[in-house]
C-alpha cells in the first residue's frame, strides 16, 4: 500500500500551518528573552536612580550651604565654591531625569512587549 499524495493546495496548506507554528513559537522566545532583559535593564536602571537620588540630596543641600556662605563671605573663592557645587547639582540633576526618563522608555517598551505575547 502506497501514500496518497496530498492535493497541493492542501499541502501548502499545512506546510504554510507549520511554518507560522514555528515562525510564532521562534517570536514568543525572542520575545521572551528581550522581556527579561528588560526587567533586568530596568531593575539595574532603579539601583542607580536610587543612589543618584541620595546623592543628589547631598550634593543639594551642600550646593544650598555654598551659597549660603558665597552671601556672607563675599569672598570670589566662596563664589566659585558655589558655582562649582551648583554646576555639579545640576549636571547631577541632568543624569536623575536621564534615569527617569529612561526607566519609563523601558517600562513602556515592556509593555508593548507583554501585548506582543499575548496576541
């Protein structure tokens, strides 16, 4: 006894099914994997923000007694000490938005993600 051969229509029918089987199955991996890498991003993203913040409140309230002082001495040495400090509370303060706005870029991406796998 012999195989029946298949029409080919039915044929490409199921070659096109299996293929989008794998094709879907090769997706939800690399999907997957991107999704924990992100978490991973992300979760490296909040360890900084969190140190970034400390020494953003440090750096802050020296940057306040600087200036403080730059007033009462009136001196150009304490001038540039509260320059020096402001320049650096700023750039700080650049880096914590950058750390913002990036976590909420991944957490975006994130969710697009999770859609991606559940459709």
């Amino acid at each position: 006894m012999g195989s029946t051969p298949i029409p080919g229509t039915l044929r490409q029918f199921f070659v096109n099914t299996l293929l989008g089987v794998v094709a879907n199955n090769f997706t939800d991996r690399f999907v997957e994997r991107r999704l924990k890498r992100g978490s991973q991003t992300i979760r490296e993203l909040q360890d900084e923000l969190r140190i970034t913040t400390d020494q953003l409140e440090f750096i802050s309230d020296d940057a306040r007694d600087k200036e403080i002082r730059a007033m009462v001495a009136e001196t150009p040495n304490a001038a540039l000490e509260h320059h020096e400090a402001q320049r650096h509370l700023e750039a700080l303060q650049r880096h914590h938005d950058h750390l913002l706005n990036a976590i909420a870029d991944l957490q975006v991406n994130q969710d697009h993600l999770l859609d991606k796998l559940t459709n």
